[in-house]
C-alpha cells in the first residue's frame, strides 16, 4: 500500500480523479480525519472537506508507478 496526499478541490477535479482511478481493479481509500472513503464514490468524495489535503491510500503492488503517473495532477508534492 502506498499513501500520497492529493487536492479535490473543485467539482471538475473531483470527476477527472474518480474517472482515472475507475479503470484500474485496485482498491482506493481517501481518508480525512476520521473518516474512511472508497476514492472510486464521487458521493463520498463530496462527503469529505475537500478544502484540504486528503491522504488517498493505494492498495496495488504492480501498477503503482502508472497509477502514480495518471494521479501525478492531484498529488500535493
């Protein structure tokens, strides 16, 4: 599992991140304080504050440097 932190802040974001994520079979969580979000629910997504940072955990072995190329725009450095 890998956990980088991403930016959804704005409503166009959020649909691009859930289309891009949707093509692979990997699990996908985005955490915000307590709270636990399968990153593939656009409705979830809207659950959470997006004015901040959200840990987004990857739950693949084998694609992660592709997967981590395509999320490259969301990923906060």
């Amino acid at each position: 599992m890998k956990t980088v932190q991403i930016s959804l802040n704005s409503i166009d974001k959020v649909k691009s991140f859930v289309n891009e994520i949707t093509k692979y079979d990997y699990d996908f969580d985005l955490v915000s304080g307590r709270y636990v979000i399968d990153a593939k629910s656009i409705m979830g997504i809207f659950s959470l504050d997006l004015s901040k940072p959200i840990d987004l955990n990857i739950h693949a072995d084998g694609a992660l440097d592709e997967i981590l190329a395509v999320l490259a725009p969301y990923i906060i450095k």
